[in-house]
C-alpha cells in the first residue's frame, strides 16, 4: 500500500453519543492533511451496497453537539461471509479509497481486523460503544452520555419511590459488562448495584432489605444490568417480592433512551480527541489499531486484542458503592 490520498469512515453497530464529533473530527484533521473523505452509510452494509457520500467541511457543520450518527448505521450478516466481505473490498477498490477508519465497539472491530488482514488493507478503530467493553482506553466514546441519561432518570425516579415507599429496580444496558450499572448506580445512590460480572444473592438482599425495614427504609433503588446472573430487573424484583411481600415494587427498563440525547461534555473532547488522533495513526503508518486513551494519552492497541476481552470490573469501586448505601 502507497501513500494514503483518501480515507472511507463508517459507522457500524450501536449508535453512541459522541459519534458524530468524531466523525467531524477525523474529516477536518484528514482536509488538513489534504486527504480526500469519503462517508460510508450505514457501517458495513452500505460499504457493500456501495452508498459513499463524499465529505467536506461542511457536512460536518454543527454536528458536534448532535446525537446518533449522521453517517447512520446498522449491523450486517452479510459482510461476514466471505462474498460479502470480497464485495466490500472491491468497492473499497472501485472508489480508490485507501484506507478506513471505523468507529464502533466490539462487532465493528473484528470486521475492520479481519478486512484490514485479510486485503492486507490499512484500517484504524475507534471506540464508539455505549458499554465500555473495549480494551485499551479508560473510556469508550458515548459511555459518559449514558451514565448521565440513567441518573438523570433515577432521580426522577427516586422521587416517586420516596412519594409512594416503593422498591424500585430499573434495569440499564449490559448484556456483558457492568460498566453503565456500577457507574450510574454509583452516582445516584443506588441501594444495590448487580451486574453480570458478579453472582447475585437474592438471599442477602433480602435480609439486607429487612434490615433496612426495621429502621423504617421503605423506599430505594436498585440498578439492574440486563446480563445479571438472575435474569434481569423482572426477575430481580418478582424474587425479592416473593421473600419479602410487604416492599411494594415496581420495574423500570430504560431501554434505548440511554443511546439518544446529545453527547456531554466529556464525550465531545474524547471523541474529538480520538478522531484527530487516528489521522495521525494512519499518516504515521499504523495500521490494524484502536485509537484509545488511558490516563489521559492516546494509546494504539491491536484491534484483535482489544476485542479479546472485556476490561475487568473495578469491585472495590463496587464495593464502596455497597458500603456507602447502608
């Protein structure tokens, strides 16, 4: 592979808040460098549908501040299968488009290695995911956003369960990680935080929740990852309700509401950050990386192991959250 002259960015997977700053981000640094852009819709379907829109300055105009992904996206059977991935590559050929950047989570990446290693092709991700699983960066580009959409509705919902003496579980995303329920729970005071990385004990919540009766605590909150071990927030509350009949409980799933809304601050800079950052990777010759931060640096990690496995859980800030809602 020559000198890269023009670049292909996609969007694929979940849509996470931040996505279009990057996107703005990764198209003004690559016009600086005098190279070409080229939008790719609808993440690896569109790459083999071949729907490429060609990016300048000001289709990344006042997108910054935006939710979703103005590039749209979507999840593709298709191009996992070998016809699918060799039409892919020889769009990417027909339009003379040197090189990718893909911006997604763990789905997103394994494409981009596999087209990367087997067209031996130049391709950088980023870390557009909600949940936070990536390896190789202390946070992934919408994950702040999220954590603020569920505390801002817990305390909403704390006011009722207050107002009515009410146990209410409100189940978040994280089919695999725990990362938005540990976080969210945190900061809005959740009694109980259960998360899929470690068993739940019906049992010891529930005595726990005696506890708590007995001092006249007849309200609280219990953030529920949708991947806990007991099956979910529905679950959850029909077990506790079982043992213990007088908390009266209710269930809240936030659902897809925790993917919308305009990024936040943290989100904005991050991914703005990361954006600029793989223009450089790529001008630099690297290939084949995710573009990440840790301990506020920019770090490259080898796309197959940042997908290998989820980052670990950090049980003493779990802990703490367990000690600090007694």
């Amino acid at each position: 592979m020559g000198r890269i002259n023009k670049i292909g960015v996609l969007t694929s997977g979940g849509d996470a808040p931040g996505m279009n700053a990057a996107i703005r981000a990764v198209v003004r640094n690559a016009l600086f460098n005098n190279l070409e852009v080229i939008g790719i819709l609808r993440g690896y379907a569109g790459l083999i549908l071949k729907e490429f829109k060609l990016l300048n300055r000001n289709s990344v105009s006042n997108i910054v501040h935006q939710g979703g992904t103005v590039l749209k996206t979507a999840r593709s059977e298709q191009f996992k299968t070998a016809e699918g991935m060799e039409k892919a590559w020889q769009n990417l050929l027909e339009a003379k488009i040197d090189a990718l950047i893909a911006i997604g989570g763990d789905g997103t990446f394994r494409g981009a290695h596999e087209l990367g290693t087997k067209y031996d092709f130049p391709v950088i991700g980023l870390p557009g995911t909600i949940d936070n699983d990536l390896r190789g960066t202390d946070f992934t580009i919408g994950h702040d956003t999220a954590v603020n959409t569920v505390i801002q509705a817990v305390d909403k919902i704390r006011d009722t369960a207050t107002s009515h003496d009410r146990l209410f579980f409100v189940e978040v995303m994280g089919r695999d990680s725990g990362f938005i329920a540990l976080r969210s729970g945190l900061a809005s005071g959740a009694e109980y935080i259960l998360v899929p990385e470690t068993k739940t004990y019906i049992d010891y919540m529930v005595r726990m929740l005696k506890n708590d009766w007995k001092k006249n605590k007849t309200s609280g909150i219990i953030i529920v990852a949708e991947g806990d071990d007991a099956g979910g927030a529905y679950n959850v509350a029909k077990q506790i309700k079982d043992r213990f009949p007088e908390f009266e409980t209710r269930v809240t799933v936030l659902g897809h509401i925790q993917r919308g809304g305009n990024p936040s601050a943290n989100d904005r800079i991050l991914a703005t950050l990361l954006g600029y950052e793989s223009i450089q990777a790529l001008l630099n010759g690297e290939r084949d990386i995710m573009v990440g931060m840790i301990d506020k640096k920019i770090i490259y990690t080898p796309l197959n192991q940042a997908v290998k496995e989820h980052p670990d859980l950090d049980r003493h800030m779990l802990e703490i959250a367990r000690i600090v809602s007694l």
